[in-house]
C-alpha cells in the first residue's frame, strides 16, 4: 500500500509562521526575545505581595518548589556525608577491640548509608511534587470555577 502522492503543505510559509507572535506573546525586544503577556508574564512579578497576602488567594509554592528541593537535596547530601564518614570511622575504631564488629560496621555504613540517602531523596522529591500538584488542582479549581456560568 504504497501511496505516491506527497504530503499537504502548509497554509503559510515557514518565514512567515516563524514571524508570527505566539500564544502569550507580546512581541520581540530589541535583543531578538519574545516578550511575555499576561498570566505568565507575571510569574515573576508580585512575589512579596503574594508571601503576604494573608487571603490566600495567591500562591507561592510552584515558585519555591525548586527551592525546597534544593534545600532538601543539601540537607540530605550534609546527612550523607556526615553519617558515611562517621560510620567508617566508628568502623574502623571499632576494628581495635571488635574486628568483627568493626568490619561488619565499616561494610553496613556502605550499603545502608546510601540507600536510606537515595530514599530520603525520593521522599522528598514526592513530597515537594504532592504539594505541587495540591496547588495546581486548587488553582484550576479556582480558573473553572471563575468560568463556571452559575444558575
């Protein structure tokens, strides 16, 4: 089933497609970027008023996310860190008077450590994504509702 007839070809040339302004944009500046309209245009603007809107009625955790991840990544990596060094010098103390012992806390710490590591990452990672996503569905809510014609 061989069909030799070519693809249709588009209703304006490629030129003029790239010229045309998209969605949400506002036109070009004069470095040659697009400049943004409306709602995400305003993504930046407005952080301190919407921290301090004590309604509600704004919300700043899609903006933050990235923050707290990286926080939490920190945190997790000074965690690592410490408790993998840590493990290995007690193991290795621990080798004096229990080399067994000290043996069977050096080999613990290298597989135990960076496993619990990774699952606080993930952890964290679902945290961050579950409030992000609780945001979402209130804001969509939020732009349905205001669509929404009432009876």
């Amino acid at each position: 089933m061989s069909d030799s007839t070519p693809p249709p070809l588009p209703h304006q040339p490629a030129a003029e497609a790239a010229a045309a302004p998209a969605p949400g944009v506002a036109g070009v500046d004069d470095t040659g970027v697009r400049r943004l309209d409306g709602e995400i245009d305003s993504i930046g603007r407005g952080f301190l008023s919407a921290l301090f809107d004590i309604s509600f009625t704004h919300f700043i955790t899609r903006r933050l996310a990235s923050v707290f991840y990286l926080v939490g990544l920190v945190a997790i990596g000074i965690g690592f860190v410490s408790a993998f060094f840590g493990g290995i010098i007690s193991g290795i103390s621990a080798l004096w008077w229990n080399p067994g012992g000290g043996i069977a806390l050096i080999i613990s710490t290298l597989i135990v450590v960076p496993v619990l590591a990774f699952l606080a990452i993930v952890v964290v990672r679902f945290v961050i994504e579950a409030g992000v996503a609780l945001v979402a569905i209130a804001e969509n809510t939020e732009r349905t509702a205001a669509h929404t014609q009432r009876d």
